[in-house]
C-alpha cells in the first residue's frame, strides 16, 4: 500500500535536500564563532503547589521551547512534550521551566508533529496521569508501537471534546520527518483550546472522566486558589524581562480561547484561524528562523510572528519556540531584539506580547 504523504495548504518549496543542508552546515560553522549565547532565558522557581491543587481556573506555565503547561476547563494539559538536555548533539541552553518529576498528573497531551524537538517519546512516558493524547493525522500507529494506547488523531479542523473542553487541530506550514523514509506520512498544525461552542470545527470523538477535583486530607475539595509561595525573583532577570514588568500579569477570564501554534513558517492559514476563532492567547513560535532563506518554508521569523499575531487577532502573545536548543543559527537574545523592534515598528502596545520566564505560572483567572 502506498503511504500517504500530507502536504501545506500554500504551493511551497521545502530546503530540504542534501546540496541546501550541507550548504546551511558550512555557512553554520562560520557563524556560530560569532554568535553571542551568554544571555539565557532566566528560570523563575515553579509554584507546583499552586498546580497541583489548581483544577478550576485558567493558567500557563511555560517548561521550555514549545513545551507549555496549561489548565483549563479542570484539566491539565501538555503541549509538544520535551526535556531532552540535548537536540542534535546540541546541550540545551536553559534547564526546563518544570522539572518532569515535579509535573502534575497530565490529562491531555497535544502532539503538534513528529519532529524530535516537539515529541520526545522518553519525556512523553515518564508524565504521570492519563494521558490521553491528541495528535496530528498518521501519527497514531507510530505512538501504538510505543505502546501509548489513548490517542485520538485528528486532520486539520477536527475537534475532539474532553470533559466538557473541545479541542480542535487547526492548520500550520510545516513538514514532519523522523527517519528518512517517513517524511510527511503525518501531518502537522496547532491547537485551539477552548469552551466548547457550535462555531467550526468538526467533532470527531468524545471522552468523559479524565479528571477531578483535588481533595483534601479529610476528603474535602481542595479550596480552588491556593496562595503562591513563589513570586516571581524579577531583580534576577535579566533587564529585558525586567522592562516588561514581569510580575503583572493581565486577568482575562474563566475560559479564555487559546491558540497554540506548533512549529510553522508563515502562510495565509492564520488569517483563516482568526476568522474562525476569537482567540485570547496566541503561543507562538519566534526562534530557528535563520538562515532565512533556509529556514523560511518551515519557521516563521519574529517580525512573521508579530504579522501572524495580527492575523488572528489574538489579544496577548506570548513567544516560544526559542531559548532551548540551538535548531539555527539565531540566539535567543536576536530573536528578542528583533521581536521588540518589530513591536515598536508596528506601535502594538508592550502589555500584549508577555515574554515569560521559564517556570511561571500566568492565571488567568483573577478567581
């Protein structure tokens, strides 16, 4: 039988073979020398208390590159799970936000592709909890063979509910490949999470019992907002996290629309996901966009990130996918810079884009 291969929604070409690799990995020798990676993503220390006992309001907390812990709708949630301490040879540039032995038990897992920096089947066994994971189309077999068993795939615009919170695949310009003989065999796009609604979408499966309440000693429930006993360090930043003012954080609401991109260069399906869906918080990644003229077809640059941000109407941004691994030959601190000057060129307001540390927790819920 022939295997399937998924394709973009826009005509691209994919810098894919041998003659543009070795070109990238020569050009990469050279400018590596030059590259400056004394400034890190600083680590703030994780209030896992607050996270597990939180099963009733909205938060996220970002563990690193494109690895987002989130709750919602009395869920636990986590996105492209990796801890790796290395990609490609590669050391990981700042230590997870959370460590996985700390993690709380995970209900849902969002799988956005099959590359090695977005699922890392070591990290994803050792998670506690149920795990039910929702991937993209064509990857479930490989997961099977690994021997996780809830897994729901899903083709871009499918939606599945999970107590009572829908989850829906949406598109991205990517590609997806971890031998060389299944390149594209499954597909690729992002996530939108949200309270379950009539507007697009379609449903695909359901799964009821995935969570509950924490419960005191005596049996009781678990009183909803537990008392943070981890603020913030901001006077231990560095002076661009600093600027922003790091510990406010804005209060948005009960169930706010979360949009998480995955890994994708830009193309014109973002202004699709915003006419379909009112989204609160966009994740979206801003690193290993250079050399652009290698990199372009699969990751957006910061500037392509403030442009999609806009697309969708999304009303906060926060920036991923950089800070973790060496993937290009961008640092972390250039994407920064260029993300803050693209800011100021397009006069978007500081309080929309929240660059977080790794480690805190962003309630949304003032509750």
């Amino acid at each position: 039988m022939r295997l399937k291969r998924f394709a973009n929604i826009d005509p691209i070409e994919q810098h894919t073979s041998l003659k543009q690799f070795k070109r990238w990995r020569q050009e990469r020798i050279r400018r590596l020398k030059m590259k400056d990676y004394s400034f890190t993503v600083p680590n703030v220390e994780p209030d896992i208390a607050y996270l597990e006992n939180n099963r009733k309001w909205p938060s996220i907390t970002w563990v690193g590159h494109s690895t987002f812990f989130i709750q919602f709708g009395g869920l636990n949630i986590i996105t492209d799970p990796v801890w790796s301490t290395q990609m490609a040879f590669q050391k990981r540039l700042s230590p997870p936000g959370i460590p996985i032995e700390d993690v709380p038990p995970i209900d849902v897992v969002l799988i956005s592709h099959s590359h090695y920096d977005h699922l890392n089947i070591n990290s994803l066994r050792r998670l506690i909890g149920s795990r039910h994971l929702l991937v993209p189309a064509g990857l479930g077999a490989k997961l099977k063979k690994k021997g996780f068993i809830r897994i729901h795939e899903l083709h871009w615009w499918e939606s599945v509910m999970l107590n009572g919170v829908k989850f829906t695949f949406v598109p991205s310009q990517h590609s997806t490949r971890r031998n060389p003989w299944d390149t594209n065999s499954s597909h690729w796009g992002g996530f939108i999470i949200e309270r379950p609604t009539s507007r697009s979408g379609k449903l695909v499966g359901r799964v009821s019992g995935l969570a509950a309440e924490p419960k005191t000693a005596d049996g009781s429930e678990a009183q909803a907002q537990i008392a943070s006993t981890a603020e913030p360090a901001t006077e231990r930043l560095h002076p661009f996290f600093n600027e922003r003012g790091q510990a406010e954080r804005p209060i948005i609401s009960d169930f706010p629309t979360i949009y998480f991109a995955g890994d994708s260069g830009y193309f014109q399906g973002f202004k699709e996901i915003g006419r379909r869906y009112p989204i609160d918080v966009a994740l979206l990644p801003i690193g290993a966009y250079e050399p652009e003229w290698f990199m372009a077809p699969q990751h957006i640059t910061p500037e392509q990130a403030l442009q999609a941000f806009e697309d969708i109407g999304a009303k906060w941004f926060v920036p991923m996918h950089y800070g973790a691994f060496k993937l290009a030959d961008d640092t972390p601190r250039e994407a920064l810079d260029r993300l803050e000057a693209e800011r100021r060129k397009r006069r978007i307001p500081d309080e929309q884009i929240l660059t977080l540390p790794l480690g805190e927790t962003w309630r949304l819920s003032g509750k």
